[in-house]
C-alpha cells in the first residue's frame, strides 16, 4: 500500500529526530568530506571531553592527533 503525503508532512518526522539524536545518552557525530565535524551530541562532546560547540569545524586531526596520519592532514 503506498501512501502520498504532501512534502510538508514528509519533512515533518526530521525535527523530532534531531530532537532525539540531540539528547541520545550514545555519542553520535558526523564529520563531513573534509574530515570536519559537521555536528555532535552532547554525548558525543562529553565522551571527548569538550563541547559541541568546540568540536563543530573541528578537524578529525585536531580531536585525534596521535590517530590521524602525517600523511594525510
């Protein structure tokens, strides 16, 4: 059975999904093409001992620096 929603009920389910990942007690990140973190819970920032706000436009290298390879800032 297929269902057609208008778009404005389809986009609807994000906001309260963000609302969850938001306060989600696992650490979730996402990091962008260039190896940004484009966003992170607060799980996430407390499990690396910094804030979201900190780790937004951080750089996997700057958060991992023995982790990440000199080949490859």
């Amino acid at each position: 059975m297929e269902v057609n929603l208008p778009s404005s009920e389809v986009s609807a389910p994000e906001i309260p999904l963000a609302n969850l990942v938001a306060v989600m007690p696992m650490p979730i990140a996402f990091v962008g093409r260039d190896y940004r973190f484009t966003y992170a819970n607060e799980a996430a920032a407390r499990q690396l001992s910094t804030t979201k706000e900190a780790l937004k436009g951080s750089t996997l290298k700057q958060v991992f620096p023995d982790a990440w390879p000199d080949c490859c800032s």
